[in-house]
C-alpha cells in the first residue's frame, strides 16, 4: 500500500510501556558500553491474494489479520474487520489518499484492538472504507506503531523485531552481520513519513522507501524515465493493474533496469514495477534482505540474505511454493493463478483447478468462491451455494461474492433466502457498485436507471458491461419474462465470443 496521506485520529499502540523483561545484545569496545534491548518478537504470516506481510492480533477478542505496513501514515481497521464483527460505521470529514485515489475514512468504538503485548481498549478508531480490491486483512498497522522504536524485519525467519538501544549513537546495530550496509534517511516525525533515502537506477539518483505493505518492488514513470527506460522499449510488459487504498486501479508495467544501487550493495538487472508513485522497496526486496530500521539513528542497516534479490511474480520462486506445500491457503492460491494463467510456468488449467481444490479443501474463502462458481456454470447450484456461504461467512465484505450467492440461491428456488441475504449485505452504501446490480435484482431500479449508472461510473469497462448485460438477463429469467431475458441473453453474448479455429 502507498504511503496514505490523511487526517485522522492515529490509533497507536505505545511499546514504550512494555513491562516484559527485555533480552540484549551489548558491545563491550564502545566508551559507553552500547545496549540494545529486545522489547517484543513477533511472528509475520503470509496472507491475502498478494501473500501480504501480517500478523495475527485480536480486535474485540476474535482473531485479526493486521498488514505490516512501514508504507501507510496510520494504523486503522478495513471494513472487512467492521463488517465480519458486525461493527457500526459513522461518517467523518477525513479522507485518505493512496494508490488508487481517495478514500472515506469512517469511524467505529471498539472494546479491543491488540497487535502482539501492546493494546487499547474502548476507543474509537479510524476505517479505512474503500479499496481496488476488498483487503483479505482487518487493519492495518502503519508507520506510526511499527517505527516508534528501532524495528527489524527478517522474512528469512518470518518475524519482526522491537529494539530500545541505550548509548548506541556509534555503533553498529546490525549484530547479525558486522558488515550490513548502512543507509542514512531522512525522517520527519511530526509528520510520521516513513524514513526516505536515496538509490541509483542506471546511476540516476532516486528517492526510495522501504514499504512492507507493497507486494513488490516498483518505481514511478518519473524515476523510469530518468533512469533512460521507456515503457515501449523491448521486454517492458503491460501487469495487472495496481489496486490499494482508493478505488481506483492504477496500470502497471514490469521492466528490468540495469542497475539498482542501495548503498554499496548493486542489483543488475533488476525486476522492477512500473507505476504513477520514485521507488518503492516491496515484500519482494525484504524476503532477500535482512532489514533494521535504525529509528534511533536514522540509519538503515540490510544485509542481503539469498534468493531473488527482487521479484514481480513472473515465476514460482522457493519460498512461494515452499508456502504452498505446508498448506498456506493464500500461497496455494497464487501458485493456482499462475499455473491458470502459464505465468512462469507452462499453462496447465489441470494444476490451476488442482491447487485451488486444494486450498478449498483447507476452507479458504475465495478457493470455496472460485469452485461455487464453477459450480455454478455446472449448475450444480444447491452446491454451490453451500460454497459461496462458507467462503462470505470468512469474506462478509466481498460483494461480488454476495451477487454469486444469489444467483445460486435463485436458480435453486431459494427466493425468499436470497432476497434476505442480498439485502442484509447491501443495506448501506448502495451507490458503490456493485450495489446498483444488487438494486436491479431486487426491483429498485430498472435496467435502463442500471445502465446510466453503469456509463455515468468513473471508471467504465467492458468487464463491467458484461457484468452487467449478465445480471440483466438473469435478472429477467428470475423475474420469468423469457422475451427480455432472450434480448439481453443476445446483447450479452458479444462477451463470449466463439473461438477462431486455425487451418
């Protein structure tokens, strides 16, 4: 996630009051004697359709996935966390701006939010409302909680480290190797950036931050340019598109630069992301080093520590599947998407459907939404909507998942079911899509109302088009008028469109 830019009530977690007795690592030839105290380890999960950095805390005593986010200016719930507990959201004056636009921020009380030994209890807090893509996680812990105090992140042992040095001013902090490079930042703490440095791509001088809730590494057009690299040039591929905070989904290119220099340390031939925001040291940098931010300092200390030093998901690297093996659910997932789509691999649908079985099997939500709709297209619907409910008991802010269930439901004969359903999920905001679809299921607006809403969108596109001449015709074969489903069935078909045969 890009760094947010907002006003709002910060919800921080202060590990200065730890009271467990810290371990220590001391050097005895500085003047001082230098002592670097441990206050707390905590264990980092893999989570998410992105394989995100989390860890588990508790938010009114259930269980909660928090991103690690040294990117984003606060720490604050999504609405996946208000939405599973059930949790009343109010309207506030602040907005939140990240990769994809603007962002409302909402407001809820809650009895409990804890982030390893550090807690606050009956508080209200901030909620970030709106994403690309609804967030797997239920908050977000930000600059401000994980850089109050020296912090070391170390995805070769999966764990993350708070440190209070004492007379450490000259000293070298990287006790796991003496010879790390050293990086000095800049950091403005009133304004809680996250500490900015500087690199060289192809020699050009960049301005860098290293954000752990990014899934890799990208820079800007402007940085991509500078460097001499041209977003036509050979072997520059059009990605998916970006999505984070905003709903907005930005375009992405994968290029390799010649050189990325960080301190004395030289990555040739560098994987990177292309995006609108200089550079952005991601999830995949810090799975290849071992990083310590020096708050104490204002020093980075990395030492590379093997395997890609970077990485944009253009082939299932070690860990990836190493991940997938022991049974993470969301690794299982991604190894799914890229055999489906022969992304570093040879194309094989057989492996794709074999891996996503294999993570629904684990109960995985969107493994259990993906076979409910295929089920579907099987018409197999009974089935497919005991899926779709497991995966939205696990997902109740997935909307799309919400529209699936119902159409499951209808064609089993579930009317009433899924009216009730349909309406308890789109109960506010209805003006987001998808909620226009939900309304012209349940008969609140006509299709001619749902296609000017569906022009008048910010950001219209053939996939939505189709989305929407496919919930017209099931609307009017729910509805029984079999002459409007025929037209719409006909409009609809230009999205399906037959395969050429070659000679």
């Amino acid at each position: 996630m890009s760094p947010l830019i907002c006003h709002l009530r910060l919800l921080l977690l202060p590990l200065a009051v730890l009271t467990a007795a810290p371990a220590a690592h001391a050097w005895q030839n500085t003047p001082a004697r230098c002592q670097l105290s441990l206050l707390t380890t905590l264990p980092i999960r893999y989570t998410g359709p992105s394989l995100s950095l989390t860890l588990e805390g508790r938010i009114d005593g259930s269980p909660a996935d928090m991103l690690i986010d040294t990117g984003a200016a606060g720490s604050m719930l999504t609405r996946t966390a208000t939405e599973r507990r059930g949790l009343p959201l109010h309207s506030s004056d602040a907005l939140a701006i990240g990769v994809g636009g603007v962002s409302r921020i909402y407001t809820t009380r809650i009895k409990e939010f804890k982030a390893g030994p550090a807690s606050i209890t009956n508080s209200r807090v901030n909620v970030l409302s709106d994403f690309g893509t609804a967030p797997s996680f239920d908050a977000i812990l930000g600059a401000p909680f994980l850089l109050q105090s020296d912090l070391e992140i170390s995805l070769a042992t999966k764990e993350i480290k708070f440190f209070r040095p004492s007379n450490c001013d000259n000293a070298v902090l990287s006790y796991w190797d003496h010879d790390a490079v050293q990086i000095p930042f800049k950091w403005r703490s009133a304004g809680r950036d996250n500490p900015q440095f500087k690199v060289l791509l192809n020699g050009k001088e960049a301005t860098a931050i290293i954000d752990s809730g990014t899934s890799t590494t990208v820079i800007t057009h402007r940085a991509a340019e500078k460097a001499g690299l041209k977003m036509n040039a050979p072997g520059v591929e059009q990605a998916f598109a970006t999505a984070g905070a905003g709903l907005k989904r930005i375009a992405r290119w994968n290029a390799t630069l010649g050189t990325l220099q960080i301190g004395r340390e030289t990555i040739e031939n560098a994987d990177v992301g292309v995006i609108a925001a200089d550079v952005i040291l991601g999830a995949d940098f810090l799975r290849s080093h071992r990083v310590l931010f020096a708050m104490s300092q204002k020093k980075l200390y990395i030492s590379y520590v093997g395997g890609d030093a970077l990485g944009q998901w253009r082939r299932i690297e070690p860990w990836l599947q190493q991940e997938a093996d022991a049974g993470n659910g969301d690794a299982q997932m991604m190894v799914a998407s890229m055999h489906g789509r022969g992304n570093g691999v040879p194309l094989d649908k057989v492996q794709a459907h074999a891996w996503v079985d294999k993570a629904a099997a684990g109960g995985h939500p969107r493994a259990n939404l993906m076979v409910g709709a295929r089920l579907v297209k099987e018409g197999r619907y009974a089935e497919a909507a005991v899926r779709i409910r497991q995966a939205l008991d696990r997902l109740p802010a997935d909307r799309s998942g919400a529209l699936l269930l119902y159409t499951a439901r209808m064609h089993n004969g579930d009317t009433a079911l899924a009216r009730r359903e349909l309406e308890a999920t789109f109960s506010h905001d209805t003006d987001e899509w998808p909620g226009p679809l939900a309304d012209f299921y349940l008969g609140k607006i006509d299709e001619d109302k749902l296609m000017q809403l569906t022009v008048a969108a910010p950001d219209p596109s053939v996939q939505r088009f189709c989305q929407v001449s496919f919930a017209i015709a099931e609307g009017y074969l729910f509805a029984g008028d079999i002459n409007r489903e025929k037209l719409a069935r006909e409009k609809e078909a230009v999205c399906h469109p037959a395969p050429t045969s070659t000679p």
